[in-house]
C-alpha cells in the first residue's frame, strides 16, 4: 500500500475514534450494544427463572372461572375411611362406573393406573370394571411412562415407552390419554403437551397420545377435540428425538389456572357410590375420578398454589379442561416475536436519556418498565399471549446507570476542560484571601494526594461560580453606580438591565416596568434633532447603521427634557455582536446654560445698549448746533436712559447672586418683611394711586430665610401688583398657616386687581427675558427678570410659588414656605389674631 493509501486509512481511522468518542457516536454504540443485547435474550426466551417470577405473579391475577361442567370425583380420605385400605377391588370403580352411567354424564375420565392384572386367579373384578367401562361407552383411561417419574427424563431419550392399561380395559375404553404434566426447572407446573407418545411405525409419525383432558372431550364427541389443536407446535429444544420412533411432543400449552385447589364442583368417591349426589348433579358434566387423600394422589406445586399446597394431578387434568372448553390456553410469544419485543424497549429508553434531564429520566425508566409489565399483563389477560418482560426490563435498568455513568464521565471531562480555560481567563477582580469558610470542605482533603480528581474540580467550579457571581456583582453595581441613564438590551433591542437612573427616568414618563420592553420603541417617544430624513430610533441597535451615530443623537422627550444618546455593540468572547449598550445622556442643564447664555448676550447686545446708545445719541445732538435740545430736557433724557440702564444691571446682578451667591439664612419674622416691602413701594403706590391692605395671621412660627433676598423678591411681586394695575385699585398682602402632622407651611399671599395674565402667557410666566403686554395698559419698562428672581428665590428656601390669574380681574401669587410651630424667637413680636390694617399714602 501507497503512503497516500496509508495516510487516508489513519485519517480515517482517526475520524471513527473522533466519532465514537463523541457523544453521538457513544450513545449510537451503547443503544446498538443494549438492543443486540435484550433480542438475544428475548429469543432465548427471557431469563429463565425471573421471567417465571413474572409470569407466575401475572397468572395469580388472572384467573379464569371454572366451569360447572367439571365435576371432580375425589377419592379423598373420608371414601378411604369408609371403603378400607388402597387400592380397591376393581369391582368398587365398577360399581363406580355404574353409579355414574346412571346419571348420563358427557364423559368419564378415570385417572387411576390399571396397568396390571389382578394376581388372583379367580377373581372376576378386571372382567367386571370392563362390562362396566364398555356398557359407558364414554370412559377415558390414563397412560403413562414406564418410568414412574416420566418429567424428569431428557427429551428424545429412548428409555420412554408407553405403560397403557390392562389390553382387556384398554380394548372397552373409549380413548386413552396421558396425563404428563411439564415440570419447569423450579418444579412448577405451567404447561402441558397435548399430544406425547411413541409413533407406531416409523413410517406413521403422528404422536398417538392426546391428553386425558383432550380425551374426555372427543368421548363426549365436543367439536373442540375436532377444531385444530391449540399450542406451539414441537418446540425446538424438546423436538431433538434420536429418531422418530422415541418419546415425541406436540402442542404445547400453557395454563391459565382456577385458582389454588378447591375451584372445581367435588364430590366424595363413597358418596358418589352410595348413591347420595342426585344424578341431576352429575348429567351432561365432565366426570374426573382421582385420588385427593393425603399419600395417595401425585401432587405438584403450580403458580397459584405455590410449593406449600400442591395441586392434585386430578385437578390439574381439569384445569386443562376448563381451558380447553373456554378456548383460553396460554401460548408463549415465539422467539422472534419476543426478540422484537424486548428490542423496542432499550431503543425508546435510550432515545428519552439523550433529550432528558437525568431525573427526569430516571422516573422515565420507571414509567417504562411499569409499562413493560403492563403490556405483558394486558396481552396475558386479553389475547392469552405472554412475552416475556425480563429481557427489555434488564436493558433498560442497564441503560440508565450506563448512560449516566457516560454522563458524568463527559461531564467530567467538560468541566474540567472548561475549568483550565476559564483559569487562563483574566481576571477583572481583585484578589480576595477566601477564609476557610468560603470554600467546602470534605474528607478526602484532608488525605492529599489521595483526593478525588472530582472533587478537585468540583472545588475549582465552586471558586469560579463564587469569582463569576462576584464578577456579576461587580458589574451590577458598576451599571448602577453610573451617572447617567444606561441600558443593556438584546440583539433586537429588548431591555435586559437598567440602572436607577434609567428606570427614574422613564418612571417621569409613565413607564413603571422596564423589563423585555423595545427600548428603541421607547425612544419612538422622543423627537430627534438628527436633520437626516431616513433616521429611526432602530438604527441605533442595527450593526450597518449604528456607525453613523458614533457621536450620539440629541433629543427631546416628551417632558421638554434635552438627551444625548450613545449606542454600541456588546461582543461575547466568540466575537458576535449579543446586545447593545445604550447611554442617555440629561443635555438639559447644558442645554439651559446655552440658552441662557444666549439670552443674556442678548439682553447684553440690546437691552443694556439700547440705553447707552440713546445718551450718545443726546451728546452728539448738543454738539451739533442747530439740534441742540433744551438742557434741562437733555438732562432729563440722560438720566432716564441712565436710571434705566441702572435698573437693568442691578436686576440681572441680583438675579445671577440669586442663582449662584450662598444665602444668609437667619430667623424672620414675615409680617416684618413684608411691611418693609410695603414702605419701599410707597411712592410707586402714591403714583398708583392705589391702597395696600394686610390680613395678617398669628403664625407663632419662626421663618430661616436671606431676608435681603427675600425682601427684593416679596418688592418685585408688590412692584407687578401696583405697576399691572389701573389707578386706584387695591392690592391685598395676607399670610396664612396651614398645619400638617409635623410641621406647617407659612403662605405669604398678595393679590391685586390689575390686568391679568392670559391663558396662553401663564405657562411661560417664569421665563427669563418674557414679558407681556395686556392691550388696555400702558408700556411698562422692564426686562422680564423680575418674576424669573422670585422663583428663583423661594425655590432656594425650599419653597414653592403658585399663582391664579384672570384677565380683567387681577392676579394673586402664593409663596409657600415649609416652617415649624411654635419655634418663634424672642425678637419676633406679637400681633393679634386677624389683625386687619390699611396701608394708604403715608
């Protein structure tokens, strides 16, 4: 051969170890070993003595019913009593015979031996049996072996030969038959041949003995004896006669009992002879006529009556009967048919242990083998068949522990294997000292190198499980611990994690659960900033667009809220794509911060300028001659765009010290506060013509505020109130105490009678740079800082501001400050409950 031809040969033989090394390969070769394995057996016929087992259990729970045609005739120990010692006058079973010919019976089978004479010259008692047996006309006889223990021979053995009855009874006998009974080798009787004999000539080879049982039915002339025997025919191991003229068998049956002995009608011999059964009793019935005393009868244990209570060779004769006369013989399935039979088995079994859980299928095995016996049962009880259940039952309880030990052993395999290649892993954890506790211990560590290789591995599993929870830990905690909102979906896009700020910030949105949910459906939601028209939120987690995102995509949801939003791959160790990480960035504050840069350049760019530009403008014109204005006007002009470019630097100075200087907290007293902003508004009252009014409460609390701060912010509302209302109208400054369970909130109330705020406007009230114009009041000079500066202001004292406002009808804000109960210092004064005053021009 060729080094090709050889390298292609070792190639080959390589790829047939690779393959039965596999677990195909194993579970092909062990299910082909347990088939071959259970069709051997079950062509054998089983196993022997457990089989049998088997069968016997089965056959004590079916039984069939005896028939009422069988009648027993017991020679039993009262008819020895009375009719003296054995064996009798062949005149008394004359006189027997008598007696029953009277009664007109279907037939007589007497299963006593009369195979030799009678000694004595003169006695006439063989001559009187015969008239008797010949005026019945319907007597069967028995037949036996010479040897007096005939089922212990060897089959085909020549020494056999027929022990027939006296020629003169044999010649007025209706038929001969023999009353062989089949011994299994635990001395049990199961089953008998229907035909046993020697053929006559070796040119006439039919077995000539039926059985005394088949006998009794053709004296009867029943159409059974006439139909085709039942039973297996020469079986293979008993039909190996030398040569035809020995011992042959034929029809072989098995029987399906009564029950234990006493099943049968039974009379007593002495009873019968005196005449006592009426012969109604006895018409038309199957007569057996055997000996039942103790000493007397061939006696044999049976599968119903066990080795402790034999059964009477008489009565085993009738149970062949009964099952002749109800066509209900037991046949044993042949060997191929039981070799099928136990081949299905292994094949169902093996098939269940490579797709099951091993506990699974161990309750599978059991299931299975439960129902071996059933269908064993079940075709003994309804078709009178038996296939034996110990071949698949052996298979199958050989499978299991075979196919798992292969189970373990690949496991063990495996998981050692994957073991040395986690260990070359790296490890993201820091090392930890594990305490002795950490790990479970056994016995055999403490014996060295006599440990179990598989408790070494299963030590090294339990230590990378508790380094992969840590590592799951570590992972958890660090998606949690993240600032920002963050994701981790599958390939599809389902959410599989979220950390706290994600949930919280979908919570805001109405979504509660977060779990499965398509995260790019989420985001659906949000209005994209992204100016391409094909994108979609779903390009984000596609492996042939997210590139195009590299840098995020802005957003806006549904809230107002400003998010940028990154998207990339998550790899396994294989190097596909498995899910995607997403990131959700809150853009609001940044976004805020530009737009409130933009408007303060603005207002820097316009606001500020306009009225310095109008003071050059006045200086130029006094220098151009012929524009000069008055100098008093002039003067008037500039120190009204100066005035008012003052108010405008101070108002944006003290909103941004407002936003960003740290507050002077101290006690207050809010009553005090607010009558000062009341003083400083009197000359804009007197110009207003207007009248303030308080409605003040004994609050009996203590206020910690900046009261600079808070003074400007409660001036800037009172300031609205007068400057947004016609002349003459009043505006009202109330407080108010609204108790909880531990604390309270001091509301600060003041409420005019001006203009009113639109609807549409309410929403935008507290925006910076936003002012608006009612059609019926006169232009008011201002910037749109001022409410934006109370806001401002109460939301650092942790408070809140609301305000109700109808068009023609005027507006009251409400500041609510959270305060405690009677914690008022000393320097607060009193003031009486409801104290009413009115505050005019003063």
């Amino acid at each position: 051969m060729t080094k090709s031809g050889m390298g292609t040969v070792k190639q080959a033989w390589r790829q047939w170890v690779a393959q039965a090394r596999s677990t195909r390969g194993q579970w092909l070769g062990l299910t082909l070993g347990l088939c071959c394995l259970a069709s051997y057996l079950g062509w054998q016929n089983g196993l022997g003595r457990i089989d049998a087992l088997f069968y016997d259990t089965a056959l004590s729970h079916y039984r069939i019913p005896a028939d009422p045609r069988i009648v027993i005739i017991a020679i039993d120990d009262d008819s020895i009593g009375q009719l003296g010692r054995w064996p009798w006058s062949r005149q008394i079973h004359a006189a027997l015979v008598e007696q029953l010919t009277r009664s007109h019976p279907a037939a007589i089978g007497l299963d006593i031996l009369f195979n030799e004479p009678v000694e004595q010259d003169n006695d006439l008692s063989d001559l009187t049996l015969a008239k008797s047996i010949a005026k019945a006309g319907n007597v069967v006889l028995p037949v036996i072996a010479e040897s007096s223990r005939a089922w212990l021979h060897q089959p085909g053995s020549s020494s056999l030969r027929a022990a027939l009855p006296i020629p003169l009874l044999a010649a007025n006998a209706r038929s001969l038959g023999h009353i062989h009974v089949e011994l299994d080798q635990d001395s049990l009787v199961r089953s008998v041949f229907l035909r046993e004999g020697q053929p006559a000539t070796a040119m006439k080879s039919v077995i000539p003995w039926p059985h005394f049982s088949l006998a009794l039915l053709e004296a009867a002339g029943n159409s059974i004896a006439q139909a085709p025997l039942p039973g297996q025919r020469v079986p293979s191991y008993l039909s190996n006669a030398a040569n035809q003229l020995d011992w042959q068998r034929d029809y072989w049956i098995h029987l399906p009992f009564a029950g234990p002995p006493g099943q049968f009608t039974t009379y007593s011999y002495a009873a019968v002879l005196r005449g006592e059964v009426r012969p109604d009793l006895l018409r038309d019935k199957f007569i057996l006529v055997g000996a039942t005393a103790a000493g007397l009868w061939d006696a044999y244990p049976t599968p119903v009556s066990g080795h402790a209570q034999p059964m009477p060779g008489v009565e085993i004769s009738a149970n062949v009967l009964n099952a002749l006369l109800q066509e209900r013989t037991i046949q044993h399935a042949k060997p191929w048919q039981n070799a099928i039979f136990a081949l299905i088995w292994p094949l169902l079994v093996m098939l269940m242990l490579a797709r099951v859980r091993p506990r699974v299928a161990l309750l599978g095995v059991v299931l299975l083998s439960g129902m071996v016996m059933l269908l064993s049962f079940l075709a003994l009880r309804y078709g009178n068949d038996w296939f034996a259940p110990a071949a698949p039952l052996a298979a199958m309880l050989l499978a299991y522990p075979l196919w798992s030990w292969r189970r373990l052993d690949a496991a063990h395999y495996f998981m050692h294997q994957q073991l040395q290649a986690l260990a070359r892993e790296p490890d993201w954890l820091p090392q930890q000292d594990l305490s002795e506790t950490d790990t479970p211990r056994s016995a055999w560590q403490v014996f060295g190198p006599l440990r179990d290789p598989l408790e070494q591995d299963m030590l090294q599993l339990h230590e990378a499980i508790q380094r992969i929870r840590d590592l799951r830990q570590f992972v958890s905690d660090s998606l949690e611990s993240l600032p920002d909102a963050t994701f981790v979906t599958t390939l599809d896009g389902h959410v599989l994690l979220a950390n706290r700020q994600a949930r919280q910030w979908f919570q805001k949105l109405g979504r509660e659960h977060l779990d499965s949910v398509l995260l790019p459906y989420l985001l659906n939601e949000t209005t994209p900033q992204d100016s391409r028209p094909d994108f979609s939120w779903w390009h984000l987690f596609e492996e042939n667009h997210y590139r195009r995102y590299a840098e995020g995509v802005e957003g806006r949801d549904q809230l107002g809220r400003d998010l940028m939003i990154h998207s990339g791959p998550i790899s396994a160790a294989r190097g596909q794509t498995i899910g995607w990480i997403a990131t959700l960035i809150d853009m609001s504050a940044i976004r805020a911060a530009e737009r409130q840069r933009d408007e303060t350049l603005r207002f820097l760019s316009h606001d500020i300028r306009s009225p310095l530009s109008a003071i050059l403008t006045l200086v130029d014109l006094q220098r151009t001659q012929s524009l000069q204005l008055p100098i008093e006007q002039t003067l008037a002009q500039i120190e009204r765009q100066a005035g008012r470019s003052l108010t405008l630097a101070d108002d944006f100075v003290q909103l941004a010290r407002a936003e960003t200087q740290e507050y002077q907290f101290q006690h207050c007293v809010i009553e005090d506060i607010l009558d000062q902003a009341i003083d400083d508004s009197y000359a804009l009252a007197i110009r207003q013509q207007a009248t303030i009014t308080t409605d003040y409460v004994d609050t009996d609390c203590v206020l910690i505020a900046d009261r600079e701060l808070l003074l400007r912010a409660l001036q800037n509302l009172l300031n609205n109130a007068l400057k947004y209302s016609p002349p003459q109208r009043t505006v009202l400054c109330w407080t108010r105490i609204e108790p909880n369970l531990t604390s309270a909130d001091l509301i600060v109330g003041i409420r005019d009678q001006g203009y009113g705020i639109a609807a549409a406007d309410q929403p935008k009230l507290f925006r910076r740079f936003t002012r608006f114009q009612h059609p019926d009041q006169p232009r008011i000079e201002g910037i749109g800082l001022g409410l934006t500066f109370v806001k401002t202001v109460v939301e650092k004292h942790k408070g809140q501001i609301e305000f109700t406002s109808n068009p023609g009808l005027g507006t009251e804000f409400r500041l609510r400050f959270p305060v405690r109960l009677n914690t008022l210092p000393a320097v607060a004064r009193q003031r009486e409950t409801a104290q009413t005053s009115s505050h005019s021009p003063r």
